[in-house]
C-alpha cells in the first residue's frame, strides 16, 4: 500500500503542472511566442477576456482572443504545438479570414517569407484552466 500510494502522490504531482493552482500570464505568453516562432506565424493579438468560475467545478477558466496572421499550414501547426504545451487549453470560436491587412497586390505573394506567408488571419478563443480550491468548497458545502 505504502509503494501505491507513493506511486499516486508522484502521479498527482505531474498532473498538477497541467492544472495549475493560479494563472501566470507571462508563463502562457512565453509558451504562445515560443510555439509562434517555431510554427512561423504571427501572433498579432492577444487580448484577456473573461474568467468563468464557480457551478461546482474545480478549475476557473481564463479566456484569451488570440489573433494570428500565417499560412493555412504554419497555422494547422501552430495549433498542434499549443495543444502540446504541458497544460490544459482549449481553442474555440475559430475565426479564419483573408488577411486585410496585407498591402493591395501581396495576397499572391504572401507578404512574407515563403516558409512564414500570412495571408491569412485567424482569430480564435484560447482557454486556460486553473485549478480552484474555491469551487471545490463550494461544491462540497463548507
């Protein structure tokens, strides 16, 4: 019993880093450039949203906009990459667009590098979840 229980202590431990006990906005920030620079995208927005907490679960949601200028394949991987990250996010409301930022005539070109073209603008909700002692109160009445 004694080896069964360090074995789920050691467990937990591990499943902690993808639940964190509170958010660190600069860590996600430095994990979204660090998957931008290795998708060749471009991370053009990144704007706090909302957090959605309480109904008995135990984690808050934290809501970012993201907004990304690439190729439709530099985006597909930069997509792969932040589900890869060692914690828990979801993406929702994907929104893929012509980019109209781009100067009259470059769409064909793809107004950057041919491995980092940004022809394309995508908006979507990225969500990270905490885990919450609050809501684990709640939900068990004390």
């Amino acid at each position: 019993l004694t080896a069964q229980k360090e074995m789920l202590e050691a467990k937990y431990v591990e499943l902690e880093r993808f639940l964190p006990d509170e958010e660190n906005v600069a860590q996600l920030l430095e994990q979204l450039a660090g998957v931008e620079y290795k998708a060749k995208v471009y991370l053009v927005g990144f704007d706090a949203t909302q957090t959605i907490e309480g109904n008995g679960k135990p984690y808050k949601a934290n809501q970012y906009r993201v907004t990304v200028e690439a190729g439709y394949h530099q985006y597909v991987d930069f997509i792969s990459q932040i589900m890869s990250l060692p914690r828990i996010l979801s993406i929702s409301e994907l929104k893929i667009t012509q980019n109209a930022n781009l100067p009259q005539g470059q769409e064909e070109e793809s107004a950057g590098p041919a491995d980092q073209p940004r022809n394309l603008s995508i908006e979507c909700l990225v969500t990270s979840y905490v885990f919450s002692m609050a809501a684990k109160t709640d939900a068990s009445g004390k």
